[in-house]
C-alpha cells in the first residue's frame, strides 16, 4: 500500500475523495489551465446543439416541472458554464419556436466531493428573478458531490445529461496494474502509454466497467425522453498501447521526470512503479461495445473530433513558455494525485524537471501534440 512522504496511506479507494482538478486561481489552477479545454469544446457545440434538438418537449411545463440539466464532471472553470448556458439557450429557444411557455430551469453542477466547488459558484452571475434581467442567469443551480460512476440523482429526474472532458479519468487504477505478480503490473512506468498489451487491457477494462457503471446509473436517473451528451478524450489508434496525445501528455516528459528522480536517488523506483495516472483514452469501438452491450441507450451520434493542442501559450516560438505550458497543463489535472503520492517538495522537483525537459523538445511538442476526442450522443433505446 502506498504512503505520501508524511507516511499517510494512500488507498485505491481514496481516488473519490483525492481526485480533483487544480482548485483556486494560481497559476497550476485548472480555472487557469483550461483553454485549451474551451476551444475543444467550441468544436463540437453543433453535435450538442444536434443532439438537444432530438428533444421532445413538453407543452405545458409547470405541469412537467423544472427542465432539469445534470454537468457531471463540472470541475471548477468557467468553461461549464459556458457549456450550461448554451444548452439552457437553445432549450429556450426551442420552446419559444412552439410557441409554449417557458419552463424553469434548474442546473446540478455536479463533480467529486474534492472539488473546488467554492471556485465554480463564486463564477456564477446572481440568480434568476421575475423577468430575467440582463447579468443574471436563467436557471436555478445547485451542486451535487459524488462519482458519477455512482447513482447521483432520484429516478426520471434529468432531462440532458452533459460530461465534457471527464469520462476518461478512471474510478481507480486498476489493481493488476500494481500488483508485482500480475502480468499486467506496470513497471517502470507511470501510464500506459507504451505499456504492455497486459497493462493495457486492464486499462481497457477499468474503462470499460466503469462506462458501463456510468450508463447504469443514468439509465435510472434520466428522463424517458431525455438525452445524454459526452465529450472525453479518445484515439484513432486500434492500438489501445498507442494512446496518442494522451501518451505525449502523460507519457515522455512526464514519465522521464519520474525517471530522472528515481537515477537521482530522490525517489526509489518502487514508489515510482506504485504510481500510475488512472486515464485511458478509448476507440471507438471500445465505446461502442459498452454502449451496446449494457443495452440502455440507443447511439444517435459517435464520432471521433480532432480536439487539436492542449497546450495554453502565448509564443509558440518560445521554448520556455511551451515546457510551462505542457507542466501547467499536466499540473492541473494531475498534480493533485501527484502530490498526494510522492508530497509537495518532490512533487515540484518532477514537475521541474518535466518543464526543463519539455523546453529542450518545444518544437516537437507544438508540431505533434494534439487531443482526439470521443463525442457521444445517446437517447434511451426503444423497447423491443
């Protein structure tokens, strides 16, 4: 079992209360760090818009009650605001084009009890009052803590289900990826980025049960004539070893500076080997034979999106500031994890060195890296 360096246990169980984006405002923060992430996400607002049309609406709303809208993964940005905002829109609009009343709209901001919810809600513009007024938001809004891998919701109680960026973290890191007597164990290396084809598979695996947990739990929760929307980072690679920009992201420099500590003599390699990202990038495919297998929902849309850089900089000519922009990237979505295995002070030392190491490779990195992602749009299927 893994301890930090102040001899606190780290368990496979403890990813639900760990695991988080980089909270606060500093320059490692997620809220800092996800541009990338919204540019991504402007790319694929017409398969939302698309897959919000395939709504069937109620004609009389206060009987129905409020249109209910479930972010699950919402992290602590604004860019899921953004993203609420665009559907409560186009929902509103949908409704004043049938000439029905408005309903009320109510949002749940949903993401681990670790998050940095104090963050998200001090983003949010006043609530709504009698007339919507101009700055304010046309939705009620609350937060609900919890995995989404879990039931979070009461029964028939969400009409859209939106996930951006999310379904690619892992409910844990699977075990026979750390145990040493399992073939899958994930020796020397720290993500499965040019792994073993064992390591991967118990990848592919952790994926897959847990996307299929994920379905279960909506199935229950979702509205019969509700819709689900997802956005997660994905390959074109059959090759599940091959994890594309994903591997560059969390593979090479992230992994030689895990390295570097361990040749140091600042790590030893057995806490190096206990660590691994829990992210798997999915095909497909792979997608495909859990949304059909589980057998809730019907595919209305599955498409593999070019998601281009993750990398946040000013100069791409400047070397410096792309081995900053890769760390602070990296930093913010997994630095929490990071720290919380090895502790703050080597977890500064990996990082710095994962920044002087990505500086010396910047044109490679600017040139090569970039996300593919899996976008999904699901309806309950019909019954036989």
């Amino acid at each position: 079992m893994a301890t930090n360096e102040a001899g606190v246990e780290v368990t496979k169980l403890s990813m639900e209360s760990l695991f988080s984006m980089k909270g606060g405002d500093g320059e490692n923060s997620y809220l800092n760090n996800s541009q990338a992430q919204a540019r991504h996400a402007r790319r694929v607002l017409p398969f939302l818009v698309s897959a919000l049309k395939t709504l069937k609406l109620n004609p009389s709303p206060k009987e129905a009650g409020a249109f209910t809208i479930a972010d699950l993964g919402c992290s602590t940005g604004t860019n899921t605001l953004f993203l609420v905002d665009v559907i409560v829109k186009c929902v509103a609009q949908m409704y004043e084009e049938l000439g029905h009343d408005l309903p009320e709209f109510l949002v749940f901001f949903s993401d681990l009890p670790s998050n940095d919810f104090n963050v998200l809600f001090q983003l949010l513009p006043p609530p709504p009052s009698s007339g919507c007024l101009e700055g304010q938001r046309p939705y009620f809004a609350s937060g609900v803590p919890g995995s989404f891998y879990t039931r979070l919701f009461p029964s028939r109680s969400v009409n859209v289900f939106n996930s951006f960026f999310s379904l690619h973290w892992l409910p844990q890191v699977p075990e026979r990826v750390t145990d040493e007597s399992s073939a899958a164990y994930n020796k020397g290396r720290v993500f499965v980025h040019g792994a073993s084809m064992d390591t991967a598979n118990a990848y592919k695996e952790q994926f897959q049960e847990g996307l299929a947990a994920f379905l279960r739990a909506r199935a229950t929760e979702m509205k019969a004539d509700g819709v689900m929307f997802l956005v997660f980072i994905g390959r074109t690679s059959v090759d599940p070893t091959d994890q594309q920009g994903a591997g560059i992201f969390f593979g090479a420099h992230f992994q030689d500076a895990w390295n570097d500590l361990v040749q140091e003599g600042l790590l030893e390699s057995e806490k190096r080997d206990s660590f691994n990202v829990p992210m798997y990038a999915a095909s497909l495919e792979e997608v495909r034979e859990v949304v059909e297998a589980e057998g809730s929902f019907a595919i209305n849309g599955l498409r593999v999106v070019d998601g281009g850089s993750p990398l946040v900089m000013s100069d791409p000519e400047d070397a410096d500031e792309v081995g900053r922009a890769l760390v602070n990237g990296c930093r913010s979505v997994a630095g929490v994890l990071v720290e919380s295995h090895i502790g703050e002070r080597l977890s500064e030392e990996l990082f710095a060195r994962m920044e002087r190491r990505a500086a010396r490779h910047a044109r490679e990195l600017v040139e090569e890296l970039q996300f593919f992602h899996i976008v999904a749009s699901l309806s309950f299927a019909a019954a036989d």
